[in-house]
C-alpha cells in the first residue's frame, strides 16, 4: 500500500511542477472556498513539488488569498441576506457579536488552531462586524501555524502526536503567534 501512495504523490507532484507555483496557490486558494476539500494533503502536496520553503510560503499566500476571498464573499454579498434569516436566532446573533469584539489574540489563537473550522470561521468573521484590518492580520499571523502543522507533518495527525519534537515546535509557532499578535494588537490598536 505505501508504494502506491509514494507513487501517487510522485505522480500528482510531478504534474505540479510541471504547471508551475501558480498552481500551488491555487489549489490552497480553492480549498479555502470548498470547505470539504482537505488542506493538509495540499499543503503536503506543495512541500513535495516545491521543497519544504517554497511549498509553505506558496501554501500560506494561497490560504490567506482563500481565506480573503471567502470573508470578502460573506462580507459583500451574503452578509444582508443572511442576517435578514437570522435575525430572530439569538445564538447565531450572539455568536456575530462575540465575533465582533473578539479581541485580536484570541483571534489569531483561534485562526492558528490545526483543528479550527477555517471556514466557518472565515464566514462568521465576514457576517460579523469585524473589521477588515483586524481580520487581515488575524489571518497573516494565525494561518502561519496552520501551514507549518500541515505542511511539516504532512504524513498524518497521529505521527504528529508521536513526536514530541514536532509538537515542541508546533507549540513554539503558537507561542510566538500569540506574542507576535499581542504586539501588533498594541501597537495598531486592535483590541
């Protein structure tokens, strides 16, 4: 069975190299809009054709572009109408709120989550009245993490918990996402 996946991943990476990076963004890009699509297996895909640096940095413009796209979606075009269903759901307008006020870092904690639901949270973020700034740099800072998890494990969840390396790192990125974003709260006045 391994030798089949191997030359699957040999086959598909191939191919992605044969395209070019372009590529690469796109499919990360897509798979921020279609929720069911799995974004550790293209991130995985990415660190294969381009090399560990070149597959992260494409995978993180793609997801940040996605995740954009998405917010913008909600933001622009969704937004009045949803909000004319919801209106008498008090949970779902409290969910809104609480999103409105989310203070930066818990924000960016909830963005750099490997488990998060990337998309939901893209769609309540653009239903809500964040604002677009705090948003942009919750995604810049948080999605860091994500591709890193996705795109240095790559192999599996379960190898990733079997390595306490790879989670001393992984905890170090959310470390450092946590004070990165505490700093950039303060100084652009996000909170």
């Amino acid at each position: 069975m391994g030798l089949y996946i191997e030359t699957f991943i040999a086959i598909i990476t191939e191919y992605m190299i044969n395209i070019g990076p372009l590529f690469g963004v796109i499919i990360i890009i897509f798979e921020s809009i279609v929720p069911v699509l799995p974004l550790g297996i293209f991130i995985t895909l990415n660190t294969y054709a381009y090399g560990l640096f070149w597959g992260l940095i494409l995978s993180w413009i793609g997801t940040i572009i996605g995740c954009m796209i998405s917010f913008m979606a909600f933001r622009k075009w969704f937004r009045g109408f949803l909000w004319k269903q919801i209106r008498h759901e008090d949970r779902l307008i409290a969910l809104m709120n609480y999103l409105t006020d989310i203070k930066y870092v818990k924000l960016v904690l909830l963005v750099a989550m490997p488990f998060s639901p990337a998309f939901l949270i893209n769609i309540a973020a653009g239903l809500s009245k964040i604002s677009l700034k705090k948003f942009f740099l919750a995604i810049i800072v948080g999605k860091t993490s994500i591709v890193y998890f996705w795109g240095y494990i790559g192999t599996g969840i379960i190898e990733s918990f079997s390595n306490p390396v790879i989670l001393f790192e992984i905890i170090i990125i959310l470390i450092v996402a946590y004070l990165v974003s505490r700093i950039l709260g303060k100084k652009l006045n996000l909170e």
